[in-house]
DNA sequence: GCCTTCATGTAAGAAGTTACATGATTGT
DNA sequence: ACAATCATGTAACTTCTTACATGAAGGC
C-alpha cells in the first residue's frame, strides 16, 4: 500500500519518531521505557513493521555507519507521516476492546483459593504495582524539575508525555488501592466469617 | 493433552462454569456481561477452547434436547477442572505483559491534534467512562442489596464477584479522573499559553 | 418481509510472542 | 570465560478478530 495509514503499532511508533529520529534497536528501548506501560512491541515486530510504514511513505531510512558498533538504519518521520499521524489522533478510538487483566480473572476465582496462598499473591501485586507507581512518579518528579511549565503548554510534546504518564500514575494508584482492599478482605476473611 | 492445565481462555470459562453449568452460547453472552471489562471471548474462540478443555478432561458436557429452538451442550466443570483452576488462582501472574491503550497512545501525539477536536474527543471519551462507571456501581447497589453479607465472605463466589467488579469501578473512576483533566488542560490551554 | 435471539461451528487473517540466527565490542 | 549492549532480521507459533455458514422461532 501507498496510502497514509498503518496500523496502531505504527502509530506507536510514529508517534516516537515525531519525536526524534530512531534505529529500529533505539524504538524497541523507547517502547518499554516511554510507552512500555500502556503499549510495548518487540523488535521482531518492529522491523517489519519499519519496512511497512516506509513502504507506506509514513518514514523514511538513511544508514549511519559506525566503526566501533553495527551500522544502523536511522528512521525519521516524513511529511505524510505527520500528516497520518496528526489525522489519528483524534479520532475516535473502536471501543475499548483489549482490557485484559490476568489479576482480575484470578479474583473473580479467588474463593476456591488457598488464603494464605491468595493474600500472599495479592500483597505481593500491590508491592509490584507501588513500586511501579514510585517509578512512575520519580519521572514525574523529574518531569516537572526539567520542563516546568513546557508540561503544561498543549501544544509542546512534552504535555503529550506528561499527559500520557499522568494516566499510568492513576492507573498504578488504582492498582495498588484495589490490590490492599482484596488482601484486607482476606486477612480479615480467615479469622472466619460464617 | 490430557493434563491439567490450559490457557488464560481456559480458565476464564472455568471460572464461569465453576459458578454455573453453561452452553458456549451462554459463556459467550456472560464473556461479555459478567467478566468483558477484563477479559472478553467470541464465540469463535470460546467453542474450540471448550472441546480442548474437555479433551483435557476439565470439563464434560451433555445435549439438552429443545423443542421450541436448537439443542444445546451444557457444559460443566469437572473435579480436575476445579483442582486446575484453585491451582492457578494463586499463581503469580507472569507481568502484565497486555497493557495496551490506544487513547494513551493518542494522548502521547496529542500535541499534533487541532485543539478542538481533541477537547471533543476526550470530553466523549469521559462520558463514555463515566456512562460504564454508573453500569458498574448500578450493578455493585444491585449486589450490597441481593447478596448483603455475602458479598465480604471470602469463601463465597460472591465476594469474588464483588472483588472484580471492584478493579473495573476503580478503573473507570480513574480513567474518567484522567480524561476530565486532559481535557480541561486542552480548554486551558486553547486560550493561549504562549 | 426483516431483524433479533438462540445455537454451533469453521476459515482466513491480523496481531503478538518466543525462538532462531549472526556478530562485534566492552565490562566483570 | 561469560554476560551485556548494540544491531538487524526471519520463522514458527499462539492468540484474537472478522467473516462465512446454517437454521428455526418469534416479534415488528
């Protein structure tokens, strides 16, 4: 295809190359590290799909060469990219169909489970999920320090990143809030409630 | 195989059909209605996990004969099925590996969207988070007053039902939360912050 | 006549994960 | 010696979605 679209893998993607221009090895670092918590992909799915938005006319490649390491391919977004990417935005997204949650399927089994076993397994989600929120939470702190009042202006990307983390840190809070309620439950639970 | 275990999928059914023997028709309209806000199945994928999962011997099934519209296989859980599901419960989730948001990753572009349309889409996007939230607590009223007591004993189904439903209220709580204020920094900013 | 509900399946394709494959440099 | 980082790709597989396929009963 020749047309100004891509999958929204591609538009995770262009929306980092907006950004700065990247290798292939530099998005799949970027992914877990900037959009890692609300989407990830793994370098066998990001070349290809590299091959696919060039081939789309969304980016483009020069090598760099390099002496003491692999040459690399060096993507940046183009104009029609920009202009796909732009358009994507606010546009409506088709329902929320992918909220998968291994955890809450677990709780929604949990009174068959072993209580001691099950309040473990739920103390130990809500130390995952706080330290998550801390680490989240230290690069606001740094965020804030670095940027000022950039995270705050629309129309800087830097509002973008700062918007799109404000998200994962009311997401963790949840988390971890809903994670101690179920192990209070239990705690309580196993004294015996008849 | 013949062993006890299987997929995520898997145990999703099990923890509908340890509650209540059901046709895959019914697994599918309760997919949607009982557990979607954290897991959802077609119908396409839910009847050939239902023939794995009785070749694994975690389920069987009988046909209920009707007049008035077409049999059915009324599908129930088997002793090994329920050892299977108490078996993973506990088990820690390996990551949370499927965080994906397409409206998290629009707000990372955000800086390229036309002011107005990205106020429209995210005060739309809070309504719609804020319509599922009233859902979720009519239907948290509805258990506080059917299942009273029920609903904090740890042993019972109930309060594995009342503990899921639970993550979706604080989920939606938070997403709202979030979407109110993008937005709001939208409008803010749309006056001109230079 | 047409749509919805009930009821069960298969087929084709998209999306995502895990494993295979290679190879240099730098640090422990 | 061994592992990690940098660097790019392919292959096989699992998972999930969309579409195809059929058919009766009941409501509008």
């Amino acid at each position: 295809m020749t047309e100004g679209s891509t999958t929204t893998l591609g538009y995770a993607i262009l929306g980092l190359l907006a950004r700065e221009a990247l290798s292939g090895y530099d998005l799949a670092s970027r992914m877990r590290a900037r959009v890692g918590f609300f989407w990830q992909a793994r370098h066998s799915q990001i070349y290809p799909e590299l091959t696919r938005l060039e081939e789309g006319g969304l980016v483009t490649h020069h090598v760099v060469e390099q002496s003491d390491r692999p040459d690399k391919k060096v993507y940046r977004i183009t104009d029609s990219g920009f202009a796909a990417l732009s358009e994507w935005v606010t546009e409506p997204p088709p329902g929320p169909r992918a909220a998968r949650d291994e955890l809450v399927l677990k709780a929604y089994s949990l009174w068959l489970a072993e209580p001691e076993l099950a309040v473990a397994l739920f103390r130990d989600q809500e130390e995952v999920h706080r330290e998550r929120l801390l680490e989240y939470e230290r690069i606001e702190g740094w965020m804030e320090k670095e940027w000022g009042e950039d995270i705050l202006r629309t129309e800087s990307p830097r509002f973008a990143s700062y918007a799109a983390l404000q998200r994962g840190i009311i997401n963790e809070r949840g988390y971890v809030e809903w994670c101690r309620w179920v192990a209070e439950q239990l705690e309580r639970g196993k004294g015996g409630a008849g």
